[in-house]
C-alpha cells in the first residue's frame, strides 16, 4: 500500500507539472517530462489535422506541438478533474481553440489518459471531439485572416485592462466614434461619452474580476461575443459574486468602434 501511495503521489506531480509547463506554453519543459520512447496519440483526422494521431518519442511530442502551434490558437484551456491511481491518470477538462485554417472556434470537452513510469511520462491518450474538429477545419467559408486574430487579442487586453483598473489603457482600444451599452447608460455614442461612463463605473465599482479561463467566445467577421462571470466589490463595500455577462465587440482597424454589455450589475 505504501509503494501503492508513493506511486500515486509521483503521478499526480509529474502530470501537474505537465499541465504547469502547458499553461505556461513550454514546450521544452514538457518533452522534457516524456520518456525516450513515449507513445502519443490523439485520434482524429490526420488530413486535416496534422498534429493529431499516433507519434512515438519525444521528437514525435515535440512535432505536435510545433503543428499544432502553427494551425491554432488556444482560447481556454483548463482541467476541471484529475484521477490519479498508482502509474495512471486521468485529467478531464475543456478547450477552446481557434482554427487558423478556418477561423472557426473548437469547443469540446476532453479525457486525457497518462501513464507514468519512474518519473517520466511513457504513455499519453487524448480524447476530444474530433467530430466538432473536423467541422472546424472543413473551409468552407472564407481562409484564415490574421485580422480575427488580432480582434480576439484585442477583446481579451480589454478585459485584462478593465480588471487591473488601468482605465487610461482601456481607453485606448476605442475608436473616437464609438457606440456602446451598459443597461445603467443605455446606448451612448462617441468617445467623450464613453470616457464619462468608465469614470462613473469606476467610482462605483472598487474591485472586479473575471473568470478568464470559464469566458465563451463567439466569433464572426470583425464580432466577438464573449459571455463570461463577474465578481467584485463596489465602493460602497457592496459585493457581487459570480454574475453572469455577455459582451458584444465590433472592431475594426485595430480599434473597438461598437460594444454593448448585457449585465445584470446593480450599481
């Protein structure tokens, strides 16, 4: 039972280690956890997913990673439940990734199966919706354009911004022309507007917070709908605990020109 729970404990550390290195974008870090012979797959279709399917060795985990960050752009992705019995694991979660290819968001949720042997990941089995990705990269709609890329980074600097309070950065993500809603304002129009609401949002509010790896992106042409939770405290020590948001971007040359907000704050 002992060697039984030591077993265990080294899994469970190697494979949060995995998922360390992943969150962090370290690819080297991560071969370096895998055996000289380690056995990768992740079922799907190769013609035209070209990172899934079966790879051998650590040079084989490191050309995954190479195809895959060359055709994708991760969104989310977290685990939400992790088994760990003696050399196995099973990590459950979900992710969502853009197609390159396509410009269409993957969301499904997935199993990861781990096999772990003196300290080193030997054996690794992906399962995800390949139906849903397959229907992602099928291009039947206009190629990939860099500019949906660069509106979803935009969009998510927002919501970093507004949640460290830098309020003059956010400010410059809004074209001088721009129309928003807040149930609070109703619709306003214009960037001097604009700049009067986030000064009065900013002196009722004292605190906010978004639970950035739960948000759901919908994209199409230069939109981006992201729902999402919200908690914070007001100024007047009033506090608000996972309220449900849904925002609507319209972006276009870089800058944010359209943004209604559905949210349920009583401020």
């Amino acid at each position: 039972m002992e060697a039984l729970n030591k077993s265990t404990e080294e899994t469970r550390i190697i494979v949060e280690d995995f998922y360390n290195k992943t969150a962090l974008g370290d690819v080297k870090g991560i071969v370096g956890l895998m055996s000289d012979d380690v056995e990768w797959e992740i079922p799907g279709n190769e013609d035209l997913a070209s990172w899934v399917g079966f790879k051998k060795g650590k040079s084989g985990v490191n050309e995954f990673y190479t195809l895959l960050n060359e055709n994708t752009k991760n969104l989310i992705f977290r685990v939400d439940k992790l088994f760990v019995d003696g050399e196995q694991a099973v990590a459950i979660g979900y992710v969502s990734t853009i197609m390159l290819k396509t410009n269409k968001v993957f969301n499904s949720y997935f199993m990861a199966h781990f096999t772990v042997s003196d300290k080193q990941i030997t054996k690794y089995f992906f399962a995800e919706d390949s139906f849903r990705l397959t229907k992602a990269l099928a291009n039947d709609e206009k190629e990939h354009n860099s500019e949906v890329i660069e509106n979803v980074d935009i969009v998510k600097k927002y919501f970093r911004e507004v949640s460290a309070r830098n309020m003059d950065e956010v400010n410059t993500l809004f074209s001088p022309y721009i129309e928003v809603y807040f149930p609070q304002s109703g619709v306003l129009k214009g960037i001097d507007n604009l700049l009067q609401l986030n000064k009065s949002l900013a002196e009722s509010i004292d605190k906010i917070e978004y639970d950035f790896n739960n948000f759901v992106y919908t994209i199409s042409d230069n939109r981006v709908i992201v729902e999402g939770i919200e908690s914070g405290t007001f100024t007047n020590n009033e506090t608000f605990t996972d309220k449900r948001f849904c925002s609507v971007f319209e972006i276009k040359n870089g800058l944010i020109y359209r943004m209604y907000v559905y949210s349920n704050l009583d401020t």
